[in-house]
C-alpha cells in the first residue's frame, strides 16, 4: 500500500511543485527501510508520469491564443528561436541538460519538460535522462538524510 501511496503522492508532485516528494519519500523509506528499492522506483516512475504531461503540455504548447501571442513578440520568438538552435543537432548537451535539470532540479525540472516538449526532444531522450536523474536525486536525498541522521 505504501508503494502506491508513494506513486500517487510522485504524480501530485510532479504536477504541483509545491507538493514536495523528496520528505514524502524520506519519511516513507523511514517507515519501511526493506522497501527503500521499491519505494524509490515508485517515486521515479511517478515523477516522469507527472513530466510526461508537462512535456505534452510543451508539444501542444502553441496552440493557446495567449502562448501564440506571446510568441508573435520578437524577443520571445528570439529567445526560442536560440533555444530551439542550441537543442537542434547537439543531443548531448540537450540530454546533459535534462539529465541536470532532472538531478538537481536546476533549472526546475518541469520547466525543463516544457522546454523538451515545446523543442520537440525526442520523447525518448526525454524518458531516459528523466528517469536515471530522478532516480538520482532521490537516491542521493534517501541516502544523504540516512546518513545525516545517522551522523546525530
């Protein structure tokens, strides 16, 4: 039950960032230490079903009037215009910097996926940089805390 709890609690958070999924998971593995494993993969896999959304958000992201708007004004258009330029043809700087934002969570990682969508990244790219940086990241924060509290 915890591993679904876990899951569910990863997809709120991947979709409202104010919901923060690192204490949920430090206080579930500390609840459940022989399912750190699972507890992690849950939290990986519901995190990139979250930024799937953001990511097909950011495909589909032209199609709003106000975002069609925003991107009729030359400064915006330029600065996509850039980003699209760094991204097209160099994959990896454009998985080095998923993958960063995936680990570290800068740049925010669901601005990240929007960018990823709106560039059309290859969803691909896009998974498998997400997945191995979140799980990462929470592996570092399950077993950085264990240690920490381990340490007083």
């Amino acid at each position: 039950m915890l591993l679904w709890s876990v899951l569910g609690a990863s997809i709120a958070s991947a979709l409202v960032p104010l919901i923060n999924i690192e204490a949920i998971l430090v206080v579930s593995v500390s609840q459940a230490p022989g399912q750190l494993w699972g507890l992690l993969v849950a939290a990986t896999i519901g995190q990139m079903l979250g930024k799937i959304l953001w990511y097909w958000g950011g495909m589909h992201l032209d199609r709003a009037p106000w975002v069609h708007r925003q991107l009729e004004k030359p400064k915006v258009r330029a600065s996509l215009d850039k980003w699209h330029e760094r991204a097209e043809g160099r994959p990896w700087f454009t998985a080095g910097l998923l993958f960063v934002s995936a680990s570290t969570g800068i740049p925010p990682y669901a601005v990240t996926a929007v960018l990823a969508g709106t560039l059309r990244v290859p969803f691909w790219i896009f998974m498998v940089t997400g997945l191995l940086g979140r799980g990462l990241r929470f592996w570092a924060v399950v077993t950085g805390t264990s240690s920490l509290v381990g340490f007083f």
